[in-house]
C-alpha cells in the first residue's frame, strides 16, 4: 500500500442486518484519504451508524469489495477493528458498572494486545497520553458509572484513542457534551487529522466544524446521495439541500 | 487430599468435593451475574439435570449426558430463537420447561420401577456416596474454571463491561463467548451430582451477587466470589454431616442468609441510601 491509496474503499458494498429479508446499505461505494476530515449526514434511519460499522466490518457485507487500512473487511474484521476507533452512539454506563475509567480506556488496546497476552508498561503509557489528550487523567481511578454522560462520552473517546487509531469513526460524539467540551474536542480532531489520522463523523451539528476543507457525505435511505469536498462553512447548507432532494418530492 | 486435616474419609470427601464445586461455581457466577446470561445459567443447570436422569434411565453414563444435554442447550437458545421467532428469553423459559419436564418424567418412572434412590440424588445431591475419581474430576474442573478467568481475563471484562464495545476495539467476542457457555456447562454437569439439580443454581448465582455487596471493582469480586463460597460450603458440609442433616440444602439456606445479611451490611447500600 503506498501513502496516495485511500484509507477507506467501499466499491459497490451491500450491507445487511442479521435476519434481516433485505439489506440496509445499497451499492455504496465510497472512497476516502489519509488524513481526511469526513461529516456524515442524514436524516434519523438513513443508514449513518450501519455505514460506520459496515466499515469497522462489526456488520456482515453481503456483497462488494470493502478494504480499509490495507486489509480486507470481509475477511478478518478482527484486524480492522485493531487499526480503526469506533466511538458508538448514545452510550451510558449504570452507576453500579465495576470498571474505572483507567480500566476502560486500557480496554481499547485489548484488541493490539491480542489473545493470551497481559498488558505492557507502553499499553499503560498509552492509556495516560489519552488520558491527557482529553484532560481527564484527574477521573483515572472513578468508576465509569458515576461520572456524567459527557465525562462518559470523553472516556468513551479515550478508549479508542488509547489504540494510536488511523482511523476514527465517532457516530455523534458531540451529543452529550457542552459547549466548551465540543470545541476542544473539535480541537482535539482537528490536530488529529493534521497528523494524518481520517476521521469519520456522523452528527447533527455542523456549527464548529475545524477550520479547513471537509468532505461531506450524506446518506438517505440506505444510500449515498452526496459526497463532495467544501468548506466547512457549507456542510449544513448540503446537508439540508439533500434533505429537500427528489427522494423526498 | 485432604487427609491430612479431616481424618475421617467420608466428611473429608464431602468438604473436598463441596470446596472444588463451590470455587468453580462461584467463578463463574461472577460471570454469569456480569454478562446477565443468568438465564441461560438456569436453564443450562436443568439441561444437565435432565441428561443425567435420562442417561441413568438408560445405563449410560449420568456426567456426559449432563454435559451433551448442557452444551447442546447453550448452543440451541441462539438458533430457536431465530428459527421460531421467539425472543431468547422466550426460549429459554421454553427449554427450561422441557428439561423439567424430560427430568421429571425419567425420575418418576424410574421410581416405579424401584431405582428412585439414585435419582433422588439428582434432585438434591450426595455427597456421601463419591468416588474418588469424581472429585479429582471436581479439582480438575476447579482448576479449569480459574485457569479460563486468568488466561482470558481481558476478553472476559472486556465482554462484561459491554459485548459490542468488546467487538469494536477487536476482540472476537463469540469463540470467547462460547467458551464461557462451554465452562459454565461442563461445570454444571459435574457438580450436579453433589449439588442437585435443584439446587445447583444458588451456587451458580449467589456467590457474585453477595461479592457485589462490598465490591466495586471486578478484580476483588473474582477473588471474594469464591471465598465466600468456599467458607458457606465447607461450613454447610462439615455441620451438616456432623448433625446429619442433607448437606446441599442445608448450604443453600446457609448461602441465603449470608446474601440477607450482606444486603443489609452492605456499604453499597448505604451509599444509594445517602445520595437520596
Ligand atoms: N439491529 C438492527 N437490525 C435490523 N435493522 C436495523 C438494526 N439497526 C438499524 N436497523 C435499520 O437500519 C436502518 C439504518 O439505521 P442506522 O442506525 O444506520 O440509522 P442512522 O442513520 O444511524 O440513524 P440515527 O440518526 O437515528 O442514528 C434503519 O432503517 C433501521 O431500521
Ligand atoms: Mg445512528
């Protein structure tokens, strides 16, 4: 793989849900560099989270070619799910759940750690440097379960920084934060993608989107019906064009 | 072995036995509270039951048909559930209802036909009549019990703190998964025969739910499981053979209380209190 070949490619992948009579994605094919910044779009059921976890391959790709870090999808998902963050959506722990945040973030280089293997002196050095990334190595040793659903959500996104990702998938990470929270972690994302991570964002809020080109994709109905660069300033007037689209008329 | 301490054969049998059984339940009860498969605990307990008294009915050998009947159930409740469209707690009150129902059958007939003692044991236990070979079986199964936690103790909490979290950072949920299942019945079907089919679920249960009384963290709770276990069932072993009195039941009120007591110590409790 050389440094020019996309970091995520999808070429006519069906994806479906178990049990499910049809599938949920149609024909997306999608293409994506390193060190891209991607806003996803779309109306509630379009299909947003399916397309994270299509790409993660947590779902089964009934048809199409789907290559993501160099390695194929619909053969070992396992090695995707190593090199590739995926920050789930609408995520709240019970106060009685027995994890401390330390112990969460650490979880998320279980998966690099592999099978039989006990945690070394760089998985926990790994897990202060996101600890820090998002200034909350003061929760270390609280259990995830008595924090609020923002300080959660921060540890949540600890957790798949903690594995050094090349891409991150975050489906509506602002959702529980406030405003000061969201902009540092907008900051936070827009230092990882000068770095040469991709990230991949579903959300419904395009106000404080990093200040450089963005390519936005919007999905209706199990498809893709617009992926384009702009501006950030210009994703929610997309967004909102492609709600009013023929497949509404 | 452990000759040395208790003299007599038969009451150092007993706590042998009642000590591998109760360390190997309380384990996994850990698991089985924490993944909330309590469920499928229950109903795998009641698999093993009804293999046993079918194989005994028919001369074959009681622990390896608990253990098919057992394993088979953990890997049916996934299927039924999708074939018949039920939900998988439906399921499982399903297969619950005729493992009961296959056991009940075989153990009633057999006692028409005069071999109701025997099957009397699967009820409620023994754990006068064991063989030495079946409680090197018990420590093996022990060892196997702890040996599972330890050498997948990351897949393991990662898979309690939440499944799809456990997938997305790669870990391969279900060979783990079915793993666990795989352990939790062939305990099971082992120490049915000195638990009881109807009883051997407080061991698979109260264990971790008394642990969660004065633990946060998943680590002590691993290591408080079964030690409270281990002291409620030697306890219940020595004072029941020492007053003649049926061994397993007498553990399991033993158990029972102990859980009250803990809920009503528990500094969790007075936490919750404080907060409203
Ligand atoms: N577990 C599931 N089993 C079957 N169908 C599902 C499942 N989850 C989602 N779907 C279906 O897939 C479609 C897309 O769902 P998805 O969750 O991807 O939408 P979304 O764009 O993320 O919506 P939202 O903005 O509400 O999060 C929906 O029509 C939904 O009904
Ligand atoms: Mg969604």
């Amino acid at each position: 793989m050389t440094a020019s070949d996309p970091v995520i490619r999808l070429e006519n992948v069906y994806t479906a849900y178990e049990g499910a009579d049809r599938p949920t994605l149609t024909d997306i094919s999608l293409s994506i560099g390193r060190g891209e910044f991607v806003v996803i779009g779309g109306p509630n059921g379009a299909g947003k989270t399916t397309l994270l976890e299509t790409i993660n391959g947590m779902l089964h790709i009934t048809h199409g070619k789907a290559v993501v870090c160099g390695q194929d999808v619909r053969g070992d998902g396992v090695q995707v799910r190593c090199r590739v963050g995926y920050l789930l959506q609408n995520f709240a722990f019970d106060p009685l759940t027995p994890f401390t945040v330390e112990e969460v973030v650490l979880m998320g280089r279980y998966g690099t750690i592999g099978l039989f293997r006990k945690p070394r002196t760089e998985d926990y050095e790994a897990v202060k440097k996101s600890l820090h990334l998002l200034g909350i190595e003061d929760l270390a040793a609280r259990p995830i379960g008595q924090l609020s659903g923002g300080q959660q959500q921060k540890v949540l996104m600890a957790q798949n920084l903690a594995r050094n990702p090349e891409v991150l998938l975050l489906d509506e990470p602002f959702s529980n934060l406030d405003m000061f929270a969201r902009e540092e972690i907008n900051r936070l994302l827009a230092r990882l993608v000068g770095s040469g991570i991709t990230v991949l964002i579903v959300s419904h809020a395009f106000d404080d989107l990093p200040d450089r080109p963005v390519r936005v994709v919007v999905m209706q109905e199990g498809k893709i019906v617009v992926s384009r660069e702009c501006p950030p300033k210009e994703v929610e007037q997309i967004v909102r064009n492609a709600g009013k689209g023929p497949s509404h008329a | 072995m452990l000759e040395f301490i208790i003299p007599n054969n038969i009451v150092c049998h007993a706590v042998e036995a009642m000590l591998f059984a109760s360390v190997a339940c309380a384990v996994l009860s850990v698991i089985i509270t924490q993944v909330q498969i309590s469920s499928i605990g229950f109903t795998m307990a009641h698999a093993a039951f009804a293999g046993a008294a079918v194989g005994m009915f028919l001369s074959l050998n009681p622990t390896v048909c608990s253990i098919v009947a057992g394993v088979a159930v953990a890997f049916l409740i996934g299927p039924l559930s999708d074939r018949a469209r039920l939900s998988p707690d439906t399921s499982l009150g399903l297969l619950f209802g005729i493992c009961m129902a296959v056991a009940i059958f075989f153990i009633a007939y057999m006692q028409t036909l005069g071999q109701g003692f025997s099957a009397m044991g699967l009820l409620f236990g023994d754990v006068i009549s064991l063989y030495r070979e079946e409680i090197y079986l018990l420590a093996v199964i022990c060892i196997v019990a702890i040996a599972f936690i330890v050498v997948l103790y990351k897949e393991i909490t990662a898979i309690i703190f939440d499944k799809r979290i456990a997938e997305s950072v790669g870990i391969r949920v279900k060979p783990v998964y079915y793993a666990m299942l795989f352990v939790i019945a062939l305990t099971v079907a082992l120490c049915l025969p000195i638990i009881g089919g109807l009883l051997l679920y407080v061991w698979l249960v109260t264990p971790a739910a008394i642990a969660l009384q004065f633990c946060n963290r998943l680590s002590t709770m691993f290591v408080v499981a079964p030690t409270v276990a281990a002291v409620i069932s030697i306890s219940g072993a020595l004072v029941g053979l020492e007053y003649s009195l049926p061994v397993a039941p007498l553990t399991a009120v033993l158990f029972s209380a102990v859980f009250i007591a803990a809920v009503l110590l528990s500094p969790r409790r007075r936490v919750t209190f404080r907060k409203i």
